[in-house]
C-alpha cells in the first residue's frame, strides 16, 4: 500500500525534506515500499534568504536568489502551487485554499515564520527583511529618499534606523552603511554630505545576545569604526509613533527609514485540534522534531523551537527525511541532536566573522569563505555563475541604484 507524505512549506526546511526523501524513493521501492511526495507551497519559487541583505542595498538583483521549485526535483516529487489553510490532525489530511484535499501517512510542517513588532507603531511604516520583496521594498524606499533629499536646497542629512540586533539585523546595517557611504554619497552630493546616519538599535547587552559576548563585541567595533555605524545597546523599542521612535533609553527623531529585524514568530496553517505552542508561537515537538501526540506529524525549521538558521533548517530536514524512511522500514528513528560546527556573517565587502569550532574567526580570508559556502548552496547553476559575476564586478564598480 502506497504511503502519501506531506510537506508543507517550500523554504528550507520543506524543500531540503523533498530532497532527501526523493533520494530515499529507491530505497524504498527495492523493498517494495510505495511511497509519494506531495510539496506545498503558495509561491512556485524557492528563496535563498541568506542573501536578501544584498538585494536590499543594490549588490545582487532579486531574480538571482529565486529558484523555480519545479526545476528542484527531478520525477520523484509533485508541486502543489497552493496555500494550505487547515491541517486536520486527527484525521490525517490538509485543505488548501484551492479545495484541495490531501490525505497523508507523514506530515511535515515547515511553513517558516513571520516578522513580529513587539512594540506598538502609529502613523509609521515600517519595513521588514523576510522575503525577496522585503528587500526591494528597502532598497526602493532608502533610494526615494535619497531622490527627494537630493533635490532640496537644505541638503539635509539622511537617517536610517534598524531595529534588531541578531544575525539579520547585523548583516543588513553593514550592507546598507556602504551602500549608503559608497554608492549613494558618490552618486547624491547633495544629500547630508559626511553626516547621513545609520543606526542599530539592539534590545541586548551585546549584538547576537545569544551567541558568544565576544563575537557581539567584535562585531559592534567593526561596525563603528569601519563602517560609520552607531550601535545602541540596551533599547527596548516601546512605540514608534509619526518616526519618533521610543525605547528604553530615550528617543529618536527624524528617521527617514525604520526597518525591523528584531524577531519573528512562526506561522502555520490552523490545526484541528489545536496543539501546545510557546510564547513565540512555536510548535512544542518532542525528541524526535514530531508533535507528542502526533507522532506523525513533524514540525520543522522556524515552526520548531530551535535556532532559526538556514543550517538548522538543513540539518532537520535531512533528520526528517532519514526518520520518516526508517518508520517506513519499521526502524526506529534516533533522537534529534544537532550541533553547529559554526556559523559566519558577512559584513559588507571584504570582512566577515565568525565562529567555527568555537574559534573566532574574521576577516577577509572569511568573507571569500563565506561567499563560496554560499555560492555552492545556491540551487540554479545559472545564477551561481551570475552571482559571482556580480559579486565580481561590485569590488571594482558602484551597486545597483535602479528603483522600479
């Protein structure tokens, strides 16, 4: 009898499951097993997140960070381009918003996140960095104010604020700082000349309050004496109300630009019945990624309660896919461990830093580590050659300032 698994979700975790399933497929077949796979997703691309903080300050166009889903698998896969609205646990199926109704043996759920203000904003629009979009939307409006400011007699200065100091709020300040000192001061004189401003506001002690204090550190030097930046720790974002941002140490005016990459909360379809979440509405799993009382159902990357990382969500899925085949052969899966050997940023041009090991690493010789590891994980060929094109070119020529 055939067994039908359900993903749901095309991003990391959903689309690397896929993948390591349909490695698996004739495994199963030469022990007779049938077995589909159905994957779901409201988009018919896949995004490579780790570089959308390129898109939004000019460095890479955003069709090279897309990836058709079709063109990801070869037979042994099927793309529903769908968005699932219920997930009815108890009776094995999920609805989409087509009417679609599938039934399912093993159930993945790996439907990422959304950003999440935890403050309250009036009159203000704020900006956010979760898809390729986002992205745009940033460059688009950091360019418009630039075009306004340009052509006043004031020449007044230019100030861009970020809320959130973790991994993509830390990546994103240091692309738009040489954006906005590179690019757009050669190519707009008359705005602020030397005194635009870009500024990180971090609720922590430290910038990645949750990794090594030493890293935040390192970080928060380079951005301050290389890249112009001024770093705020300790500012708890209250309001945000006609720019005036609010926090737990005072005020800040005239903000041209207000982009929050403070946190997310995940997001998924409804349930029925409803399941234990935590406070950031993520899905409480047991040892094995699944939910306790549906041991058939996996919850998956930034739905699950550990780190939200790309790499995180990699090495899920490949545990998922292995655990699904083995309950499948009658094996019992192991438990779910994972240790990252490390993780890099990039900061702007030329520097990135990291920690592999526990050793901190950082400088140049890291930055062309950190672009290579990326440029291999990027799915389409053709945009792996394009990418290194562009990267190429942006050491010697000025970034993309085009604003459609």
């Amino acid at each position: 009898m055939q067994k039908n698994i359900v993903i749901v979700g095309a991003g990391f975790a959903g689309l690397y499951t896929a993948k390591y399933l349909e490695k698996r497929l004739k495994l199963l077949k030469s022990k007779k097993i049938e077995a589909s796979i159905a994957l779901i997703d409201q988009n018919n691309y896949f995004t490579f997140t780790p570089l959308l903080h390129e898109v939004a300050s000019g460095g890479l166009e955003r069709e090279l960070i897309l990836h058709p889903i079709r063109e990801a698998f070869g037979t042994g896969v099927s793309f529903i381009n769908s968005k699932v609205e219920r997930v009815h646990l108890g009776k094995n199926f999920v609805m989409t918003s087509d009417k679609i109704q599938l039934p399912y043996d093993y159930l993945v759920l790996a439907t990422g996140s959304v950003s999440s203000l935890k403050y309250d904003v009036l009159n203000t629009e704020i900006f956010k960095l979760k898809t390729v979009n986002d992205a745009y939307n940033i460059k688009s409006a950091i360019l418009t104010v630039f075009e306004r400011k340009q052509n006043s007699l004031l020449n007044p200065p230019i100030k861009v604020v970020i809320v959130g100091g973790g991994p993509t709020g830390v990546e994103l300040v240091a692309e738009l700082a040489e954006y906005m000192h590179g690019t757009l001061a050669r190519l707009y004189k008359h705005v602020g000349p030397g005194q635009n401003q870009i500024l990180l506001l971090n609720s922590a002690g430290h910038l990645l309050g949750s990794f090594d204090k030493r890293l935040g550190e390192r970080i928060e030097k380079y951005l301050v004496q290389k890249l112009n930046v001024k770093v705020i720790n300790n500012s708890k974002i209250i309001s945000i109300e006609d720019f005036v941002i609010k926090s737990s140490n005072g005020e800040i005016r005239g903000a041209d630009v207000i982009i929050d990459a403070s946190g997310v909360r995940a997001m998924y379809p409804d349930l029925i019945p409803a399941i234990d979440t935590d406070e950031k509405n993520n899905i409480i799993t047991d040892d094995f990624l699944r939910i306790p009382e549906y041991p058939n159902v996996y919850a998956l990357g930034d739905v699950g309660q550990f780190y939200k990382l790309a790499q995180t969500a990699v090495n899920q899925a490949e545990y998922a896919a292995k655990s699904i085949v083995n309950l499948m052969l009658n094996k019992q899966p192991k438990q779910y461990t994972f240790k990252p050997k490390g993780f890099l940023l990039s900061l702007g041009k030329n520097y990135a830093i990291g920690s592999l090991f526990n050793v901190l690493i950082f400088g140049k010789p890291v930055w062309f580590l950190w672009r290579t590891i990326y440029l291999f994980k990027v799915l389409n060929s053709r945009h792996r050659i394009k990418i290194a094109l562009n990267w190429t070119l942006n050491l010697f020529s000025d970034r993309d300032t085009t604003n459609i």
